[in-house]
C-alpha cells in the first residue's frame, strides 16, 4: 500500500513537472516591472514584484534606522574581511580559481548552460527604445548597433524592437514586454546530470576541503 501511494505520487510528480511554466511580464524605464507566473494552463496565476503600500509610506526616522543599521553591518563586514586576511581564512582568487581549474568542470557548465537554453523558450518579445545623446552623430552610431543587435534577435526568436533616434534632444526612453515558457522536466533533467558529474563531485569536495581548512585556520588563530 505504501510504496503504491509512493509511486502514485512520484507519477504525480513527474507529471507536474512535465507541464510548462509561462513567465509573463512588462516594463519601461523609471518604472517599477510587472512579473506574472501562469501554471496549468492558466489555473494558476500568481503576480510578482507587487507594490506594497507600507514601503512607500515609511516615515523619516524608520528610514534614518535602517540607514545607521546598514552602517553598522557595513562596519562589520570590513572588520570580519580584515580579520579574515590577517589569519588566511578569507578567501582569494586563487582559491576560486582552484575550483574552477576542476578537469571538466567548464564542460560540465557549458552543457548545462546550453541545456537552460534548450529549456527556456521566447513566446515573444516586443520593444520600444527612444535615444538620443549629446552628439547626433553618436546617436546615429548607437541607434545602428541597435538595429543590427535587434535585427539579429528577431532573425533567432520571435522578437519585435523598434529602434527611434532622437538627433534634437537627449533622451533615453523604453517600454518592453515579453513572455517566456519554462520547461521544469529539462531544467531538472540539466540540473541533475551537471549535478552528479565527474567534475561538479570533485569540485565540490575541493571546495568543502576548502572551506574546513580555512575554518581549522580561523579557529586556531
């Protein structure tokens, strides 16, 4: 009975993930983006971003608070880096760059990014951007990046973008939307192969190696 209902829901599961996410949203500059999850079909529609009237009405001296909060972690985040380069136990770039060097590893990251890829599609995208600089004629030679930029985009994906030079005044201005579809069984499925490799499970003990090194050092300092 139970390992029926375990597989009832592994099942359950499976089928789930199987099904698409649509990630929905819009945009413009000097606005805050609105963001919406769609699932099932549209069964499930969940927003994002949301504004929230406490943030928008706190009074000066909660603000002045959180400033001197902010401070004080600030302060001691440069004490515990100091601390830190003076008994070894802080990390550097060559500590990074040991985990990366891991034979393999960059393979690994490469596959799993292409296997994002593969999971992440472009329903459509579409775009307005107004500029115009000091220069016209470095507005001409920006507005021409763009056009190649957005012609080579929409030869790739469903993509709309229109691109309008502005030579009387200086001015940046864009409004967007856009929607993706998310398939949660290929992003599982790249998840776990670049999780349980070769190269991922070395990198991993060398950076738990690592880290109780550096924590024997701190300790002992």
């Amino acid at each position: 009975m139970l390992l029926s209902l375990i597989l009832i829901l592994a099942a359950l599961f499976l089928l789930l993930l199987l099904v698409p996410v649509d990630l929905e949203g819009r945009g413009a500059f000097g606005k805050r983006p609105e963001i919406r999850i769609i699932w099932l079909f549209g069964l499930i529609k969940m927003e994002l971003l949301e504004e929230r009237s406490r943030g928008r009405d706190r009074p000066d001296e909660k603000i002045t608070e959180q400033n001197t909060a902010a401070e004080e972690g600030q302060e001691e985040i440069s004490r515990a880096e100091k601390k830190a380069e003076t008994d070894g136990s802080g990390w550097g770039v060559q500590d990074i760059l040991s985990i990366f060097q891991t034979k393999g590893l960059m393979k690994d990251l490469k596959r799993l990014l292409n296997g994002l890829v593969y999971a992440i599609r472009i329903r459509y995208l579409r775009g307005c951007i107004r500029i115009g600089l000091q220069d016209p004629a470095d507005t001409g030679q920006a507005a021409g990046s763009l056009w190649s930029l957005a012609g080579w985009l929409q030869s790739l994906y469903p993509v709309e973008i229109e691109i309008e030079p502005s030579f009387c005044q200086e001015v940046l201005e864009g409004e967007g939307q856009g929607a993706l579809r998310i398939w949660p069984i290929l992003v599982a499925l790249s998840l776990l192969r670049f999780s349980f490799s070769r190269p991922v499970l070395s990198a991993s003990l060398r950076l738990i190696q690592l880290v109780s090194r550096k924590r024997k050092k701190s300790i002992h300092y």
